[in-house]
C-alpha cells in the first residue's frame, strides 16, 4: 500500500519507441490559424479609461526654467545686410538698359539730333552764319528729338504698371520713394549725358565745316546753350514725362498728355494773339513754349532771351510734378 506522498514522488516511465525504420512520412501538429485582433464594432465607441494617477504629470508653477545655454538665436550663414539706395540705382539701370524701347527711343533721337544737324551743316554756307552762331544746326534734330525723349520718359515707369512688374518692384524694394528716386535719377542721367553729347558732335562738326575770318566765332555762352543748355531742357523735358506716368501710370494717356503740353502752347497761341484781350496771354505762351525756348538757347534770334529762363521755368513745373507723383505713389495702392 503505498501513501500519497510515495504516489507523488514516482515519475512515470516514458513508453518505449518502436525499434525499426519509420513508416510513412512524418507526422507534423495542425497549424492554428492566427487570432484576429479584438476590434470595436463600429456602432460602439471604445471605452474610455482614464490615465491611472501615477501617469499624469503635474502642472508646474512657478517661473519657467531657464533654455540651455548652448542653444542662441539663429544665425544665417549668407550674409546680410541693409539696402541703400545704390543698390535701386543698379535695379533701375539693369532695367532700363535691358529693355528694347531704351534702344529704340535713344536710338531714333540720336539719329534725329545727329542726322538732321549734319545735314543743315552740310547744305549750308559760310554766308548763312553771319547774324546766328554756327552752332544752330543742331536745334532742327532736337525739335524732333525731344519726342523720342519725352516718350522713353513715360515708357520707364509705365511700362511695369502695363505688365506689373511694378508689384514685384516695391516688394523688392518697400520703399516706394527710393524706387522712384533711382527711375528718376538713372532716366534723367542716361537722357542728358546721350542728347548732351549728340549735340556737342554736331555743334564742334558745323565749327568746323563753317570757319574763316567772315564766320563770327561762337561764344563760350552760345556753345554751352547749345550743348549743356539745350540737352538739360529736353532731359527736364523727359523727367517731367516720367512724372505725369506716374500719377497717371497709363502709356497712352501719359504719353499724350506729354505731347499736348509740347505742342499746344506752340499752336495755341496763333489763335489767342487774334483777339486783343488774350494778346498778352499768348504772347507769354509762346515764348516759354518748348521750340521757342530751344531757339532761344541756339540763339536763333538775337531778340530773344538767352533761354535760361525758359530752362528755369520747365524746372520748377518739373519739380512740382515730381512732389505730386511721390505723394501720390506713397498713399495710393499699386
């Protein structure tokens, strides 16, 4: 008889393996195929279980913990630094000598200044220069010259409000006063410096095609007049076109306002001077007009003035035009 203890402690014997080759393939255990996971049924929201206590972080209080030193503000690597007004001057230049009307403009008033000049010089004689200098030829090609520069004045301004450019313009550059500024600056420098030297090659080519001792030789006034005078009035001239762009900022409209202020006070004044009251007026419009002030600076007429003061009117109108497009630049919208 044995007790449960005894029971417990006898191992049972492993039955004996057949002695033998095997019969048959070998047996493998059955494949369970793999549990699904346990899924909430989309009708039933899954049940909420709050975080246990242990896991739920406290609120600091107090005041916050200092950064880690090692960690500073961001630093470019390109390096930065402040525009000035040079830098629109280089923009506006790269803009203005890219563009085909520049070439065009400048190009037809060279060939207008110069052609037609060499031309007068030529088919004249000694004899036609005794009561004018013989700088004069070049006052017929600036009469048709200062349209070519009166509308390249217009074209540098709104030509980027045609195609919108000017949006990209002030973004680049915010202030909107430097960007006019620069326009103005390299337009008027660009003007003067080609109708300047235009008028030079003729004035020093028509001194020495009409030379001797019955050709007056001209006077250091009537040179400059001809030359820096004559090529800073049609460089007004422009500026002023640039101006009225900008407070129009349309081409056509721009550029016709422009041409009625260079022709109608030359036409105008044949119909004021035939009634006795607007005499006066007419006479007045006629003589700051745009041919009668070039004559006056080529001394076509030993009646008229030198031409400066001509000069000193177009600058302040020109001026004035200049406050108005910056003020209206500023406070209006692109």
């Amino acid at each position: 008889m044995t007790t449960p203890y005894q029971h417990q402690s006898q191992a049972p014997v492993p039955p004996q393996a057949p002695q033998g080759p095997p019969q048959g393939p070998p047996q493998t255990a059955p494949q369970m195929p793999p549990r699904a996971p346990h899924q909430t049924p989309p009708h039933q929201a899954a049940p909420h279980h709050p975080a246990p206590q242990a896991y739920q972080q406290p609120v600091p209080s107090g005041p916050p913990a200092q950064p880690y030193a090692g960690v500073g503000p961001y630093t470019s690597p390109i390096p930065v630094r402040r525009t000035h007004l040079g830098n629109a001057l280089a923009s506006e230049w790269t803009k203005i000598k890219s563009v085909r009307s520049t070439i065009w403009t400048l190009g037809v008033m060279v060939a207008l200044v110069i052609g037609i000049g060499l031309l007068v010089a030529a088919t004249t004689n000694d004899a036609d220069y005794g009561s004018v200098p013989t700088t004069l030829p070049g006052f017929f090609g600036t009469l048709l010259g200062q349209l070519c520069v009166v509308t390249l004045g217009v074209l540098v301004i709104t030509s980027e409000y045609g195609t919108g450019m000017i949006r990209t313009t002030l973004t680049a550059s915010p202030q909107r006063s430097r960007v006019l500024t620069a326009k103005a600056l390299v337009f008027f420098t660009l003007s003067f410096t080609t109708t300047t030297v235009s008028l030079a090659l003729v004035a020093y080519a028509s001194m020495g095609m009409h030379g001797g001792p019955d050709v007056p030789e001209p006077t250091g006034d009537e040179i400059l007049g001809a030359t820096v005078g004559a090529g800073l009035y049609v460089s007004l001239l422009g500026l002023l076109s640039l101006a009225v762009g900008a407070i129009l900022r349309h081409s056509a409209g721009a550029i016709t306002t422009m041409l009625g202020v260079v022709l109608l006070p030359a036409i105008l004044p044949a119909f004021l001077m035939m009634s006795d009251s607007l005499r006066d007026l007419g006479e007045k419009m006629l003589e700051y007009s745009s041919p009668q002030s070039l004559a006056s600076l080529f001394r076509l007429d030993e009646s008229l003035n030198s031409g400066w003061p001509q000069l000193s009117a177009l600058a302040v109108v020109t001026a004035g035009a200049m406050i108005a497009a910056y003020a209206l630049l500023e406070k209006r919208d692109v």
